[in-house]
C-alpha cells in the first residue's frame, strides 16, 4: 500500500521544512524494497537542508546507478531494462527516447525469452532422446528439433539487422562533412547546427582538427563533423589534421564532400571519398562559372550558395532522404548495445554447431551447443537457469510411467 503523510521536519527545535512524505510498500516499487519520498518547498535550499539533516543521522548519498542496480538485482528489471534506463536518461531526440521507453518496458527482453523458452523446450525433447532411447517418444522428436534451431537461427539473423539501427538511434548518426580547404565545409556545418561552432575564414586551413556537434535532425540524434580541409600539405599539424579528415569520413554514415568550381586540383580525391552514401555539394555557384561540371555529373552533385542560401533546402533534403533510409527499421524491437549484438552472434554461432554435429548424428554433443546457445541468449538479459531443462522435460514427456 502508499500512503501519503503531512508533517515537519525538524532539527531539534528548529523546524527545517514543511513536507510531504509518500511511502511506497513493496513490492510495488522501482526496487521492489520500501521507498520514501519527502517533497519540500520549492527552491533547492529547503531540500538541501532536509538532505544534509537526513546524512547526519545516518543516511547516505545513493550510488550511481544504484537504485537501477537495486531493481536488477531484487528481480525488478532484467539486464537490457536496466541498460534502457540509462539511454532514456541520456536520449537527445523523441525517437531514441521512444526505443529505449520499448526496451525499458520489455520488448527486447520478452523476445529473447521467447527464443530461450523455445531453446529449452528443444534441449529438453533432445535430451529426452538422448537419455530414454527406449522410451515411447514421439518419432518426429529429432526433426521437429532441427527445424525449430532453423526457424530460431533465422530470427535472431533478423534481430541481428536492427542492429545498426537501434545503435544510430543510441549513439547518434554520424555525419562527416569532408573536402578541400576554404571550400565551405565550417559555414555548412554552422549552418546546420544553427549557431557558430566553427570558425569560418577566407584563410585557407583554418580547421586543423575536427570539430563536432550533436543536434536533432529530423527527430534523430545527429553527430555532425566538420574536419580538415584536403589536400596537398607539408605541415605537420595539418597533415595529422587530413589524416582524421579521412579517419572521420571513413567510419560516417553519411559524407557530406563540400568542394567549389576552383577546386579542380581535389578531383582526384572524390574517388577516395565516395561510396553510396556520399553527397557531393559545389559551393559557391553564384561565384564562378563552372565550366567542368560533366566530369562530376556521375556522382550527382548539388549545387548550393551558403552566402545567398541556394539550394539549401535541395540538400536538407537530400541528407533527410539518406538519414531516414539508413535508420528505416520495421520493427520496434532494436539491438541498440554492442553486449546484445555479441551474445546473438555467439548464440548463432552455437546453433551452427548445433546443426552441423546432428548431420552426423552426434546428437550428444549438438545438445551440449544447444545449452550454450541458450546461456548465450540469457546473457543478454542477466540469466542463466540451466536447471530449468529438467523441469521441461518432465513436463512434456511421460517418462519411467
């Protein structure tokens, strides 16, 4: 039960604050133990007082992160919901807040046991085989084992591919904006992040590292790179500078490569840089004549003035179109976590064993891969019950009748 109580609180005589305290009973709590809650008067000092008196009595300060490892661990939460607490905290854009609130409420975690409840029953009519030869089993037992393993392999090979989605929804998706220097690739990046994060100059090389921001695009969280200009250049520094340039365009998700009709000595960097997700933008169009456009027509450029805001709007959109190409997902359940995607790839891994060993009947051994794939599986949300097996197949077999 809670319950709702009126009172003050004092230090001696001295009253500290007029407050309302709710106490929650468990089990029905975050942590599933007895919870207190004191709401003061508005402004930090009243709380600060009641605090401060609260340590001297006794209490301490929580842990970081502690009351979601309290619900871990008194079975509140499993390990993918406590990890979704820490990205609702930490989300930047309404989408990446929306998956981890899917993940908190479930949604990973209840397709993974489904899988391993799957898994067990499997392990469980295998090993009814492997240990009652004699006994009056169903006779399809083997077969219908080795197409559910296929059926669970394919599943967890289409959970795998949300993957690099859920992660760009967690982490951000990474745009790198790369080219020659003095071509427009800072006033680009000011642009779309709405305010002066890098220095614009007409001196060449002004940017010599990379600079970054994060922003809301479109609803999706952006990490967006400004880098070194490229080119041709015996400083050290810069040198080191076009080395991340090339470092940050090769781990983006999508490069930005910003050049300017002079730039006819940087054609031969394009190949280097494009892949399908590249945009070619050609600054400066209201500037100069462009009269070597057909050799660029194959990488389909835009042109845009980002003094007089040409064709702005053209490339919006276009890094809109690829954005929501890449993080385009049909489903809600996500791997946002490198943790789930290894313990998925370890479990289909022990399928693959799985089903290579029953082709040479060793079923033995196959029912050993199949209990690791199950522990690869429970992994992901912090549990390994391999006692679990026996109850299951107690339960569906008739044996020593």
């Amino acid at each position: 039960s809670h319950t709702v109580h009126y009172g003050l609180i004092q230090d001696t005589d001295r009253v500290l604050d007029e407050v309302m305290v709710s106490v929650f009973e468990p089990p029905r709590t975050f942590t599933r133990e007895p919870v207190v809650e004191i709401s003061t008067h508005g402004g930090s000092l009243p709380a600060k007082m009641v605090l401060d008196h609260l340590l001297c009595l006794g209490a301490r300060l929580a842990e970081p992160g502690e009351f979601t490892l309290r619900a871990f661990l008194n079975g509140r939460i499993d390990l993918t919901q406590a990890e979704a607490v820490a990205d609702i905290i930490h989300a930047r854009t309404e989408k990446a807040a929306h998956v981890a609130q899917e993940q908190l409420k479930g949604s990973l975690s209840q397709q993974v046991r489904n899988i391993r409840d799957d898994l067990m029953q499997m392990l469980a009519h295998l090993e009814a085989h492997i240990d009652f030869p004699d006994e009056d089993l169903p006779s399809n037992v083997l077969d219908d084992v080795k197409k559910g393993v296929s059926n669970i392999e394919n599943e967890i090979k289409k959970i795998l591919l949300s993957y690099e989605v859920g992660e760009r929804i967690r982490t951000g998706y990474k745009i790198a904006i790369v080219g020659p220097p003095n071509s427009g690739k800072s006033t680009l990046m000011n642009y779309l992040s709405k305010r002066n994060v890098a220095i614009v100059s007409d001196v060449a090389g002004t940017t010599r590292d990379v600079l970054q921001t994060n922003l809301n695009f479109y609803g999706y969280p952006v990490i967006i790179s400004d880098t070194a200009g490229i080119r041709d250049s015996k400083d050290v520094i810069e040198k080191e500078g076009i080395k991340l340039a090339f470092e940050k365009a090769e781990e983006a998700d999508l490069r930005i490569v910003v050049i300017e009709p002079k730039n006819v000595d940087f054609y031969g960097f394009l190949n280097d840089l494009f892949n399908k997700n590249t945009i070619l933008v050609i600054n400066k169009s209201d500037l100069n004549k462009f009269d070597v456009k057909d050799r660029l027509n194959k990488y389909d450029p835009i042109s845009v003035s980002f003094l007089k805001e040409k064709n702005i709007d053209e490339l919006l959109n276009r890094i809109k179109k690829n954005l929501i190409t890449d993080m385009k997902f049909s489903d809600d359940v996500f791997v946002t976590r490198e943790r789930h995607k290894n313990n998925l790839k370890e479990c289909l891994i022990n399928l693959q064993n799985f089903i290579d060993k029953t082709e040479t009947l060793d079923f033995d051994k196959g029912a050993e891969d199949l209990r690791l794939a199950q522990v690869s599986l429970g992994k992901i949300v912090g549990k390994v019950d391999v006692e679990a097996i026996l109850g299951s197949i107690f339960n569906d077999f008739c044996i020593g009748k």
